[in-house]
C-alpha cells in the first residue's frame, strides 16, 4: 500500500498561479486580524505548555534523586549504626585494632560508602572500601572542618581528599558518656554516585541540583560544589520555607546565585535531608518571551510589508513546491518517530526513523496499519491495547485542545520486542483533511535504568531478597487496598547464627544465609506469602491471608521446619533454627513501623524463653510512650539530682546494737510524685542508664558516710549492684576512685548482689566479686533462697554476709516450712563462715524467733523504716535515749 500523503506542490501554469496569488494576498489581509488576536491566545498557551514541562521535568528528577539518595544513605547508616552499637564508649583507652576490625568488618557489607571512621576524644580511625586503614587520608580534612554533635544521623560538609578524586560527603551518629567522652562514628559517601544518577537522568545546563539539610546547610551540589557545599540557604531562600516539611512540593524564589528559579524539593522519608532539582526562570522564560516577541513583530512586520511584497507574490507561489520538498526532508530527518494518522486510525505516512523503531525495512510497510496493530495485546497498566487506542483516538478527534500525551507500548515487527514511548499527538488539518500528528520518542532505555535503580534500592544486594524498604512499602499497600482485611507479620531471627560467623567465617555465614533466603523465598511463595530481608540473620514474612491463632502455628511450625533442614557448609553439616515474633494486623498495628515493633518485641520474647514463636500480647509489652517519657526524665534526674537516697537501720540481734544502714533509692518525681523502685530499677537495668545510675548511688552513698565520720558518727552502709555492674569492666576502679576520693575505709562498705543475677554469668561475677573483695569491701548475696544456686558455687564465692529473702521471713512464725528453710539458711550462712541477715522483719514476734535461730543481723519495719540522711542522726540519738529508759 502507499501513502496519499504528498508534501510537493505543483502549478500547471501562469494563470492558475495568478489567481493563486490574488487569493493568497485577499487571505492574508483577512487572516492578520485573526493573527492579532490569537497570538495573545497562543502565546498564553506556549507559556503554560512551557512551564508545565519545566514541573515535570524537575518533580521527576527530584524524586529520582530522593529515591537514590535514601537508597543509599540507609545502607550506609546500618553500617555506621552497627559500628556504633559495637564499639560502646569507656573512659579506658581504645581498642584500635577493635575499632579498625569493627570497621572493616562493616565496610565489608557496604557497597555504598568509600570510607568508614570513627572520632574518639580527637583520634580518628578510618578504612578504606578494601577495609585498608585511611587515617593518614582523612585526618586533615576532617579537623579542618569539625563535625557537629547530635543523637541523629548528621551530615558533614562535603569534600575532596585530593586534588584527583571525587567529593566524599560525610554523615555520622555522635555518642557521648557520662564522663564528657565522645564519639563520632560515620561513613564517606561519594557524591559521584549522585551526579552519575543526574547524567543520566538528564540534568541539563541551565538546571541545578543538590541536597540541604534541616538545619538549612548545603550537603551536595553540582554544578559548582566548591563555591556552595556548606554554605547555609541565603535567609530569603524560598526553601527555607521547607525545613523540616516531609511532603514533596514546588517553590519559587531567588536561588543561592540570586536568580530567579523554580525548585522541586523532595523531602527524604528516612533522613533530615532534602533532594532538590532546580531550573532559572530565565531559561524557559526567556525563549519564551522571544517567541512572543518574534510573533509580535512578525505581525507588524506583515501588516507593513504586504503592500511591498505583492509584486513577488507570484515568484512565491513558484517556491511553494520547494517548501514541499523542504518539509518533506526536515519529516524524514527528523529523530524521532512520526506517524501520520488518519481519522480512521490507520497510519497514512510514517518516515524512516519510525521504521527503524518498528524493525521494518521500509516505512511504506507501516501504511495502513491501526497502532494497536503495532502493539502488544495489552498494555503495562493491564488495558486492551485496541480499546485504548480507539478511547485515545476519539478523544483526539473530539477534544477542544486537540493535543495529549502518554506513554505506550510497541512492539518491534522484526524480534517481537517491546518498547516504550513518549508519544506527543496532534490534531491539524492539512488539505481539507483531519489528521493526527504522532511523534514517538523511544524511553526503553530510561525506564530500563530506572527499573533497575528501583531494584537496587528495595532488595538486599546478598540475598536478592526484598529490603525493609520494598518491605514498609508492601505492608503499606495492604493496608490501603486490604479495605480492613488482616494479616500477620512473622520477624524471625537465626539462633545462635553468630557461631556460624565465628567459627566458620563471614563468607560461609554469607554463603547460609542465601541459602536460607531462597529455601524460605521458595516455600514461602508457593503459600502466597512474602519474605524480606531486614538485616543481619533478620527476615520478616507477610502472610498472604488471614491467620487465626492455630494457623499462625502451624505456619512457625512449618517455617521452623524448611529452616532445620540440613545444609552444608565449609564441610560442616548444619541445622538453623529461629526465634519467630508474630504481630497481626490491624489488633496489633495498624502502620508498619508499628507492626514490626510488635513483632520484634515478640520475636526477643520467643528468643529469651527459648520457644520457637510468640504472638504479640500487650500485656507484655513494657516499651509503651510511658517508658520511654520515664527513661528520659530518668537519666535526667541522675544529671540533675533529682534523686534521694533513703536509710535502713540494721541491728545486731544478741544487743539491738544499730550496727549499719541499708541505702535504698527513692525518686520523688516533680509530677508523677514519689515513684517505687520496681518500676524505674528494672529499667535502668534493662539500659545503659543502670551505670550512671549505681555510679551515683555509691557516690551519694559515701558522701553521707564521709559526714557521718566527720560527725563522729562511725557505722557502714550496705549498698545495692546489678549484675550488670559487674559485666562493666571500668565498675571496679570507678569504685576505688571513689573510695579514695571521699576517704571512705573500704571495710565500712557493703556491696548487696541478688543470687539470681549471679547465676546468669558465674564465671564472670565470681572474678568481678573476687576484685571487689581485694579492695577490702564487704560482699554480700541478697534475696538468697530465690536464685537456686549451688552449694558447689556458693562456696566459691569471697562473700561474708548472706541475705536471707523477706518471703520466708514473713511468715516463719506461722509456716513451719519457711521456719525450717529460715533455720536452714541460718546454719548453711555460719558453716561458710558468713554473717546472715533477715530482712523483713515486721514484730518482735519474728525478731525473737531470729535471734533463737541464732540469726545475726535483722532489718525491716520494726527498727524502724527507711529514712532520710537529715533524719538518721535523730532516730539514733532517740533510740539511744529509749535504751537508757529516757522518753
């Protein structure tokens, strides 16, 4: 078939192009006072057509840029994150090798950051990609440009480590300890990643783009990073007016080069940060106001001119078939494919570069075929390719506008390979015909990239699992398409997976967990359910459907069961096994953040009671708002002294003589009032904060008794430990530094420790104890009877004071077994050659029946209660008075 669409125009003679000239001039003289007042019109239109292409321009790019940027912050902050929660601060001198090992170990699951490093108390440590020390690199740059202190991920300014290399932009946590030592852990990230991502996308001469912070501050930008990276916006910077916003938006204003632009910012949904694209006015403004003002001075030229040129109006008619030609070549030279369509909606021309798209050896073979002819039967979003060019074609035809654009997908003649198009149509009138003009630019290649960008940014480079970000996304969508309907959320974590590390190496642990991955992945997809990775030996699964309590079971069970199933490595037959923690949605959350809180809390609940899964139940949840509200006004009141000491008085039971005090804590809140000690205690001791916490206590403990000695008045004072004082390697001299500092004779000290906290670490606590006894301090097992503890350990401790629990002294007169185990505990405590103490005595009832027991020591509410420091001087001097029969 060929085209009846001809370009060339043709003059049989003189006469007819005569009166072709004599129309032609009456014409125009007519069709000028259109002009005048459709040039207004169409100059509006270019200018909304313009600047609409500018928005989408730069929103696209901005997203793109936002999407990488997150992508590959989030695996540098697990690295640095990581780093940060093993290397914990010490008033000791560091650990190089740790730290250089903490950090090439981290680098080693980093494919985004060039450098890792580590500042504490201004020594840097640093690695390279390879995992390769990097201090003598970077130690110059980074003094020359501190790093802010801050709880959250901080990012420094960017720079060059020479003249030869790209910019390496920083971002790091800082930590710091009671004692004022610090800590800054980050990554190096290179900048030439994002403008290799700008390349791509596009970024054109006149645009900009770069990244700024919350707090105002220029983290990237190209072009011209030396003379903006970190600077602060300009005050009247209209994205000032974007710190701290979370939604994507479109603002004008002067740029940092007082020019006036159009910014595209997109805020990141992980990170203080903003990705913004920007574009000058001037750029699409003034071409615009060009057109404008060509078509304004063509029309008055027109107007002045047409009188002059009427004598060569027939020597233009001659060149009319030359512009055919003209047109006909700049058609078929042109680089992108053109069709032209009909109103039947069949192709009635097309040029070469069309051809060359369709893989057809001439664009003659195009002729007369519907675009749905040259598609695949169904388009990406699922339609019907021959419904929707129809739709497509008839809104053309019948629009005002007259023009649309879309994107659509072809499909080569030749391989039968599809590709994507920016197709721009057209509707004009040529010949007293309508016809519709396509122009298909190919965009397989960029969504090919972008696809591809995408992937990378939501799976797990180890496994090709999808990440936690694919994964929060995907629990999103359920939750807005589930129109109310549940599912679970199933996190799981390895048991003992860091054996396999330990022992075998990184790469055969690596090497397990993708076999797991796609053992799981496997099974798990043919039970329509999803499985992502989070981290480390952390997998979390999306069910597919709603699960009752018995099917959440026998999923775990069935999980448990794909997991033991024997594999292989390094020659070594090994079984994994897993701690699972379920949440469902919407009972226990109804975002993912909450979600997987859920099902983390759950998971270290299986984890720690040794079972294989347990559902959430939120009567076991204790990190509630409340928690965290008491966490933070704790460790405030520790720094601020808002905290008391309160003392017992402890009598020996032959004499009544008061021989110490028994220092118990108590914590007056300004708003919640007086707060029991078994509601903050097992909180600090669940944190970092039981540290500072036992640090002041003892403190406070012999600061009082260094009063009372000045006061003549002598007596010890028996103080209470964690187990995880005694894990802390610095507790031992933190302790002999303060005895020495309030000059406290260490035999006056009484160190109470639980027997339940002595058995979680045996080894450990008998070597910490034994140091503590070699400063002279006196030991003592608190609450014994309840811990379960051997007599074969019990005697190898440097202990002299044995702690019988208040539960068996409570009820020894009237419950003979608690009498005999009371009895019992009397005589075991003097066989090892310890003092015993009872405390919980409450009448002179049960402190008779102690002291015929032979019982040493007693303390409880019968000698009286606990007591301010002020008070404790006036109780003794009444009791003093009282045993002298003086009221």
């Amino acid at each position: 078939m060929t085209s009846t669409f001809d370009f060339s125009s043709h003059a049989p003679g003189a006469t007819q192009r005569l009166r072709i000239g004599v129309v032609f001039y009456i014409g125009v003289l007519l069709v000028l006072a259109l002009l005048v007042g459709l040039s207004g019109w169409s100059a509006y239109r270019d200018y909304r057509s313009t600047t609409d292409l500018v928005r989408q321009n730069i929103s696209a790019l901005s997203r793109s840029l936002e999407g990488y940027i997150s992508a590959l912050l989030l695996q540098s902050y697990g690295s640095i994150y990581v780093v940060g929660e093993e290397l914990q601060l010490s008033a000791a001198p560091p650990d190089v090798a740790r730290i250089r090992e903490e950090l090439a170990l981290a680098m080693r699951y980093d494919p985004v950051s060039a450098y890792l490093f580590v500042l504490r108390d201004g020594q840097l440590y640093a690695v390279d990609s390879r995992g390769q020390a990097a201090e003598g690199k970077l130690r110059g740059l980074l003094e020359q440009a501190p790093l802010a202190t801050g709880e959250h991920p901080s990012f420094g300014r960017a720079f060059q480590p020479d003249n030869d290399s790209g910019y390496l932009m920083p971002m790091f946590i800082s930590q710091r300890d009671a004692h004022g030592h610090e800590q800054k852990v980050g990554a190096l990230i290179d900048t030439d990643r994002l403008g290799d991502l700008l390349r791509r996308l596009g970024l054109e001469e006149h645009m900009n783009a770069g990244m700024y912070d919350n707090s105002g501050g220029v983290l990237f930008r190209t072009p011209q990073p030396l003379r903006f990276v970190g600077q602060p916006l300009q005050l009247d910077s209209p994205l000032r007016a974007r710190l701290g916003q979370s939604t994507f938006a479109l603002v004008e204003g002067d740029n940092i080069d007082n020019e006036r632009a159009l910014f595209a910012d997109a805020p990141s949904a992980s990170f203080p940060i903003h990705a913004v694209v920007g574009q000058t006015s001037a750029s699409y403004l003034t071409p615009w106001i060009k057109r404008s003002s060509y078509s304004a001075l063509l029309l008055l030229i027109s107007v002045l001119a047409i009188g002059l040129i009427a004598w060569q109006l027939r020597r233009l008619i001659g060149e009319l078939s030359q512009s055919g030609r003209f047109y006909g070549q700049l058609f078929n030279d042109i680089n992108d494919g053109v069709l032209l369509i009909g109103v039947d909606g069949r192709v009635q021309a097309a040029n070469p570069r069309a051809a060359r798209m369709f893989g057809v050896a001439g664009a003659e073979l195009l002729i007369g075929r519907l675009p749905s002819e040259l598609s695949p039967p169904y388009q990406p979003d699922g339609r019907l390719s021959l419904a929707a060019s129809r739709a497509a074609l008839s809104d053309l035809l019948n629009s005002e506008l007259g023009e649309r654009d879309s994107e659509w997908r072809f499909l080569r003649r030749d391989n039968r390979e599809a590709f994507d198009c920016e197709v721009h149509s057209s509707r004009f009138r040529w010949q007293q015909n309508t016809l519709l003009l396509v122009v298909l630019h190919d965009i397989t290649e960029r969504k090919r990239y972008l696809a591809e960008q995408e992937y990378l940014a939501s799976h797990d480079s180890l496994t090709g699992l999808p990440n936690r970000y694919w994964l929060v996304r995907h629990i999103e969508q359920r939750i807005a398409q589930g129109e109310g309907q549940r599912f679970a959320v199933l996190l799981l974590d390895m048991n003992r997976f860091k054996e396999v590390n330990d022992t075998l190496g990184h790469h055969y642990g690596d090497a397990v967990l993708q076999e797991v991955g796609k053992r799981l992945d496997d099974w798990l997809r043919s039970q329509g359910a999803q499985i992502a990775r989070l981290g480390g030996d952390e997998m979390a699964i999306v069910t597919a459907r709603p699960l009752d309590e018995n099917d959440v079971g026998r999923l775990c069970q069935d999980v448990g069961q794909v997991l033991r199933q024997p594999l292989s490595a390094a020659g070594v037959q090994l079984e994994i096994s897993a701690s699972i923690g379920v949440a469902s949605y919407p009972e226990h959350g109804e975002s993912p953040a909450d979600l997987l809180r859920c099902a983390d809390i759950a998971m270290y609940q299986a984890k720690n009671s040794r079972r294989d899964f347990i559902v959430y139940q939120r009567s076991d949840d204790t990190y509630t708002l409340e928690r965290l509200a008491l966490y933070t006004h704790l460790g405030r009141a520790i720094r601020e002294g808002g905290l008391q000491l309160h003392y017992q008085p402890k009598v020996r039971l032959d004499d009544q003589q008061v021989i110490g005090f028994e220092a118990l804590l108590r914590w007056n809140h300004p708003e919640r009032g007086l707060i029991p000690p078994g509601e903050f205690i097992p909180l600090a001791e669940s944190t970092e904060l039981i540290h500072p916490l036992t640090h002041w206590v003892i403190d406070e403990a012999l600061r009082q008794l260094h009063v009372w000695r000045a006061r003549g008045l002598g007596t010890c004072i028996a103080i209470n430990i964690s187990a995880n004082n005694l894990r802390n390697p610095h507790f031992v001299g933190n302790l002999q530094a303060l005895l020495a500092q309030h000059r406290v004779p260490a035999e006056l000290i009484e160190l109470e420790v639980t027997e339940g906290t002595l058995l979680e670490d045996p080894e450990m606590a008998l070597r910490c104890l034994q140091a503590i006894r070699d400063l002279g301090v006196i030991l003592s097992i608190d609450d014994f009877g309840t811990g379960y503890s051997s007599l074969a350990y019990l005697k190898r401790l440097p202990v002299q004071v044995l702690k019988i629990d208040r539960t068996f002294i409570s009820a020894m007169t009237s419950n003979f077994s608690d009498a005999m185990i009371v009895q019992s505990t009397v005589a075991l405590g003097h066989n090892f050659g310890m003092q015993v103490v009872a405390e919980g005595v409450e009448d002179a009832a049960t402190a008779e029946a102690l002291a015929q027991l032979g019982c040493d020591i007693a303390q409880g509410y019968h000698f009286g209660r606990p007591m301010p420091a002020e008070q404790v001087v006036a109780w003794r001097l009444q009791r003093q008075l009282e045993s002298l029969g003086i009221d």
